[in-house]
C-alpha cells in the first residue's frame, strides 16, 4: 500500500498526539490511540479538506482534550 504524502502525514501526527495525550494521562499509547482514533478530532485530521493536518501534535492533543471536556 503506497501513502500520500498527506496519508503519511496525518498518521505521524496521529502517532505523536497519541504518545502526547498518553504522556498527559499516564496512561498506556495503545489506549490513547484507541480513544483518539473514536474522535471527532482524528475525523478532521484524516479529512484532507479540513488542512487540519498542518497543525502540529500538541495543537491537535490540545483539541482532543478540548473535544473530550465538552
């Protein structure tokens, strides 16, 4: 399976959001991964349309946190 560069992107940044939110919670980046890929937050950062993507990985674990306190 061959990634865009937009593909590529939007996993490495799901990847280091997760390992941040798991650092913040101390809990396991299996588990932050879990509960972030069920988020409206990760549907934005897949979403090509949305340039959600070209925000960096704190900025997108802060909008996961903000999503989660709602």
């Amino acid at each position: 399976m061959v990634l865009s560069k937009y593909e590529y992107s939007m996993e490495l940044l799901a990847a280091m959001a997760c390992k941040t939110i798991a650092e913040r919670h101390k809990i396991a980046p299996i588990v932050a991964f879990d509960s972030f890929i069920k988020s409206q937050t990760a549907k934005m950062l897949f979403d090509e349309r949305t340039a959600f993507w070209c925000n960096g990985p704190d900025y997108i674990a802060d909008e996961y946190e903000r999503e989660k306190t709602i």
